[in-house]
C-alpha cells in the first residue's frame, strides 16, 4: 500500500510532512534494570538461554498464575537479528488463540503504523510481550507477573540487539524504564532499558478506542527514524 494511503488511513495524512533528519536529543536517560522476585540461579539459567530453549521453557511456563487460564504462551516473532524490536502489553483473545503477538484490529493497525515508516513484520522489525500469557479478561497484568516474565523479556532483547526498542503503551514503558511515570511524560524523550534506546508510544489497541492521539502516535514514530538514522550514521562514523 503507497504511504500515502497507508497515512490516510491512519488519519495521519497530512502529518507524515513532519521532518524525518532532526538532531537526535541529548537527555538520555540511565540504564534500569529490574530484579524480580525469582530464585537466582533460576534467573541466571533464563539469562543464559539459547532461542530454542528460550521458547520451550515460555512454553512451559508455570511461574504465576496467568499460565491456568492461557491456551498457549505467546512468545514473539520477527527478525531475531533486527535493528528494530517492538513490545508491547501481553496477549489478547485472538494472540492467545494464535500463538502470536499482535494479530486482530490492533495487529492491523500497528501493520499499517510499520509500513508508514517502511517497516515490515518480520523483517528487521522484531516483536514481543511483557507478559508471555493473556490476562484474564484482557485486564492490565499484576506487577507480579510482570516480574516472572521479565528474565525472558530481558534475555529476547540481549539476543535481539536491537539499536531501538519502541515500547508501546504503558505496561511496556513501566516494566522496561521501572517507573510509574504517565505515557504523557515519557513520550518525546530518548530512554534506554538494558543499555539500548528506547522511545514509548502508545498502544495500537488503545489508539483504537482514542483516534485524536493517533497524531501523537505519529509524532514519536518520526521522532523514532529520525533517531535510528542518528544510530546509523553514529555506527557508519564508528566503523
């Protein structure tokens, strides 16, 4: 789909006019990592998986209890080597029937969100979860099964390498920042979770219910290409 309509149908059209080559900014903010409440050596052993045994063992997941009501973990898909990594909340109805992050209404939207920067699902673009089972009723997971997911968040994104990380709404944003900071505060500013920048937008499906902020939406995925390309042109400099 040409951009144009892919914009159009983000009601974002004119606003993909915003310029793409800004400075990036220089308020960076320090790395947080977060310690949950799990056996060490348990944690370590997750740290220092493999992508194969990664999958198996979210597969096998009994750690809280969001794996009674699950069908099946949901535990991320996409390039593996890619400078982009997307997570988002948890699974909904359709992911948990599917086995994959992001599919149904908001899945299209963010489809469309990707395209209008020139990204594709699964190609330099990686995507996860917070929380690897859907919660009841789609409610918001508890901060404890934030904590037993987070050594399997923590250990796909040390894989991935991504040079961005885009957190999509709030759930995301806390879990990787370890803040109780609003959406509304931590937009337009270049974080890092686990030494790799990051930029927080909100969530597809909550752009769904609230079309006035699928402008700002738009905002901070210029704001996020104009800062790859900063990434990019650092690491040609570097090299």
């Amino acid at each position: 789909m040409p951009r144009r309509e892919v914009l159009q149908e983000l009601n974002l059209w004119p606003v993909w006019r915003l310029r793409v080559a800004s400075p990036l900014p220089s308020d960076v903010a320090g790395e947080v990592t977060l310690s949950p409440d799990m056996p060490v050596n348990r944690r370590e052993s997750i740290l220092s998986m493999e992508w194969d045994e990664l999958r198996q063992a979210v597969s096998g997941c009994t750690d809280c209890r969001l794996h009674e009501t699950r069908s099946q973990a949901v535990f991320g898909i996409g390039d593996e080597q890619a400078d982009w990594m997307l997570v988002g909340e948890g699974p909904g109805a359709e992911e948990d029937k599917q086995g994959e992050p992001f599919v149904g209404q908001a899945g299209k939207l963010l489809d469309n969100m990707l395209a209008a920067i020139s990204l594709k699902r699964g190609r330099n673009v990686y995507i996860a979860n917070t929380v690897k089972c859907r919660p009841p009723a789609n409610r918001n997971p508890e901060p404890d099964e934030v904590a037993a997911c987070e050594p399997y968040l923590t250990r796909q994104i040390a894989l991935v390498r991504p040079k961005l990380i885009i957190a999509l709404g709030k759930v995301a944003a806390q879990r990787l920042l370890e803040t109780d900071q609003t959406i509304a505060s931590l937009r337009g500013k270049l974080h890092q979770a686990e030494g790799i920048p990051l930029i927080v937008t909100y969530h597809p499906a909550y752009l769904l219910r609230s079309l006035p902020d699928k402008a700002k939406a738009w905002e901070d995925l210029c704001f996020a290409v104009r800062t790859m390309q900063g990434l990019q042109s650092t690491a040609q400099i570097a090299s």
